[in-house]
C-alpha cells in the first residue's frame, strides 16, 4: 500500500526520528503530492486510494526490473507553499526517484518551478492550467509577465496602454528564455490543457449542430467563472456569437428568473457550468419552463455525476456532457480499474483517480524503461513514453507552446433514457446522437 510522508511543516519532530519513512532495501520509491487536507481534499483522499490500488498492481507484475515500488504520499494541504516543502522534503531527504501528483494549478506551478530548475522528473496529473508545461512560464521574465497580465485586468486609459505594450515586450523575452530551457525540460502531464477541455464539443458543433448563436449559465465561483470564460473563447474561435453569460449562485438556486431571460433570447446552444445538485435542479426547472433550445451541453461535475439521471427525473436527457473521464469510457482496464475501486472503498473513482492511477501507471513503465534511477534517466525514459492506460492512451508531445504535453482524446457523452452514452466521435460511440432535438416529445417520455 502507498506509504504515508508527513511534510516537516506538519510533524517536525517526527521526522527527525532515524529510519522514519525509509523504504527497505531495493525498493524504488516514487513521490506523489496530494491535497490529503484543505479545499482539495476529497479529490486527495481519490488519489490516494488510487495509488494504493497502482502500486499493488505494479508489484504484482514485477514492480520495476524486479524491484518493489513504493508511491509515498506527502500532504500539500491545498497549499502551494506546503506544496513546496513537501516537494523538497520527498526529493532532498526522501530521494525519491521521481515526482508525480500536484493536484491544482497552483501547487503544481509552485512545485514545477523548483523541479525545472533542479532538472528533476515532474509528472502532473490533474492541474490543467495551459501555462504549466510551458517553459517559459519559469523564467524570470516569464514571471514577470504573469505579474503583468494580472495588473492589466484592472488597468484603465494610458497606463492599460503602457502594460499591453510592456506585455509584448516581456512575452517576446519570456518566449526567448523558455526556448532555451526546453531541451531540459523536466516537467510532463496526464491532464488536458484547459483550453482543450471543450475540444469534444467543438467537434460536435462543427460537424454536427452549427449552432447561430449561444448562451452561458455558469455559478458564481472561480472555477465555474473560469470554464464560463474559456467556452466564451472556443466560441469564439469556432465564430459562433454569444448572446450573454449569465452567472448564478449556487448550492440549490431557484434558476426560474435566469430561465425566464434565456426563453427570451432563444439561443440554439445553452451550455450550462453547474454542480451537485444544481444541475439537475436547473434541467428540472427548465422542462418546467419549456426551455428549449436546440442543444445543451452541460460543464462541470453536477452533470457528469451518476445521479444526474436520477436526481433530475425525466427532465434531464439529451444534454451532450464532455467529462475528463468516466469507467463507460473505452480504454483498457477503465471499467476493472472503476470495479477494484468500488470494491474496495465503496465508490466510484472521479477522473482526478483515474489520471492519479495512470500516473503511477506512466511512472511504473518508465522507470521500467530507464538506464538508470538518476533524473536524467528518468526524463529520457518519460519521454519516450507510448502507453495505453484506464485513463486513455498517454504520450507526451508539443501543444502549443506547451512541452511534454499528454492529449486525451475527447468523448462526447448524451444523456438517453436516464445513462450517459458515448455519442462522439462516431469511431467510438455505443449509441447514435440525438440532434435535432423535440424537447417536448423526449421530455413527455416518446424520443429518447
């Protein structure tokens, strides 16, 4: 089972005990960040459980060239400054062979900074800010220009005008240092870039639905706001006006004024960032309203969650939901890996488990693969990775300005008779797509 590391923030005394935390001769040990407490913490304890089901598999079948692997887990609290420590801790006093996890953004570009500059193997699972795996993001004048970008949003009049044109210079200069870092580039990862998060949707609304015009409903958060601004961007590169986005807040709304305004303006899409309970209650209200435009997608957890279909009682099919990651989804070992879970902890593993697993999965084989357990080795052998995972097939490629980067191909789902249904791409679906869409039969119970 996955072991344990306390960071020395936590338990200073304890670590100083001799032997604490020292693995057994020949046992390759791999680090692993997690948010085991702070906001991020359910998704820590998935990831945790994740590990402990890895690690049993790799040692069953060999471990690495014979030897046992151990993933020890450190604890970054949800903190991008525990984070740091704990990552310090696992690579200086633990050395580990490597380094994998940093749940969200902040951790991870906390955390990626020190490895770029050590050369030291990084593997990302789950953070998907598109900056992380450029190397210029870790260059002073890459840092500057972050700094920048976040003056700018507030800037008015002469001096907005003096930070865009400083922007270009130092993004100019932030480019030229990041090149040079690239060929020891050290950090890789399982998750998509944010600005492929759409890409199954995209897909669909170009091939497909031609949607004239759009609509966003998102909560009122940062993570809702976020996925709000970057639909706004994929509809605007796919030329598709956007009426308006409307916020909400959340935890059990009463969506029947927002719904009003959107029976209003009539848009052909509505995409629609809801959580937990919200979705549903949204889908519900809006059957109730007769919304209906000629297609829904639905962002975030509250519609990818297998009670949707239950909790949203008849008014909740048809709507086209894009999410990281589910066991229906048809890689091999996605549904066992989904079962060995459930069986052990009694749940279903989200997609953050999933991309820890393959994680462990990626590490296990190449290491496997490498020369050696030194941080060069270890990169050489990561970057050559090619391998087929629960997660999906993993390898690491150029994205933008983005190095080292995995590109999980994008599934469209619809929910049909209460069950989400692979519908997109063609090439991998179960069940043929609804579209055009009688809202008013499927919702009486006579289309889907």
């Amino acid at each position: 089972m996955c072991h344990l590391f306390l960071p020395l923030v936590l338990v200073a005394a304890a670590l100083l005990a001799p032997g604490l935390c020292r693995g057994a001769d020949g046992v390759v040990e791999v680090g692993a960040l997690l948010p085991l407490t702070g906001g991020y913490a359910p998704h820590g304890l998935t990831g945790q459980q994740a590990l402990t089901l890895a690690e049993e598999a790799i040692n069953a079948h060999g471990g690495i060239k014979g030897r046992p692997v151990r993933f020890v887990v450190a604890d970054t609290a949800s903190d991008p400054a525990i984070g740091l420590v704990a990552a310090r801790q696992l690579v200086e006093e633990r050395r580990v062979a490597a380094l994998m996890g940093g749940h969200s953004s902040a951790v991870a570009e906390e955390v990626g900074e020190m490895m770029v500059t050590r050369r030291f193997p990084f593997l990302i699972t789950s953070a998907t800010a598109d900056r992380l795996t450029d190397p210029a993001t870790y260059t002073p004048p890459g840092r500057r220009l972050a700094s920048l970008r976040r003056e700018i949003v507030s800037a008015k009049g002469g001096e907005r005008t003096r930070l865009a044109a400083q922007i270009s210079l130092v993004a100019q200069q932030a480019d030229h240092e990041g090149n040079a870092l690239a060929p020891h580039f050290t950090l890789f990862r399982i998750a998509p870039l944010a600005s492929d998060g759409d890409e199954g949707v995209a897909s669909f609304l170009t091939a497909v639905a031609h949607p004239r015009s759009a609509m966003i409903v998102y909560e009122r958060s940062l993570a809702g706001g976020a996925r709000a601004a970057q639909f706004a961007l994929t509809l605007k590169r796919l030329g598709i006006p956007l009426l308006t986005s409307l916020p909400y807040n959340p935890a059990g709304a009463d969506f029947r004024p927002l719904l009003h305004h959107i029976r209003k303006e009539t848009p052909d899409l509505l995409y629609v960032v809801a959580q937990g309970i919200d979705a549903p209650l949204f889908m519900r209200q809006g059957a109730e309203l007769g919304i209906a435009p000629r297609l829904i997608v639905g962002a975030g957890e509250g519609f990818a969650d297998d009670t949707y279909g239950e909790r949203a009682a008849g008014a909740g099919d048809a709507v086209f939901v894009s999410p990281p990651w589910t066991p229906r989804f048809p890689w091999p070992g996605a549904k066992e890996f989904a079962d060995d879970y459930r069986r052990r902890f009694g749940n279903i593993p989200d997609h953050h488990g999933a991309q820890v697993y393959a994680g462990a999965l990626v590490m296990a084989d190449a290491l496997n693969r490498a020369t050696g357990l030194e941080p060069r080795q270890v990169t050489e052998a990561l970057r050559a990775t090619d391998l087929m995972t629960p997660f999906g097939p993993i390898m690491f490629e150029r994205r933008g300005k983005g190095l080292q980067q995995n590109r999980p191909v994008p599934l469209l789902l619809q929910w049909l008779a209460g069950k989400p249904k692979i519908v997109w791409p063609q090439s991998y679906a179960e069940a043929p797509y609804v579209y055009p869409i009688d809202w008013l039969r499927g919702r009486e119970g006579d289309n889907w």
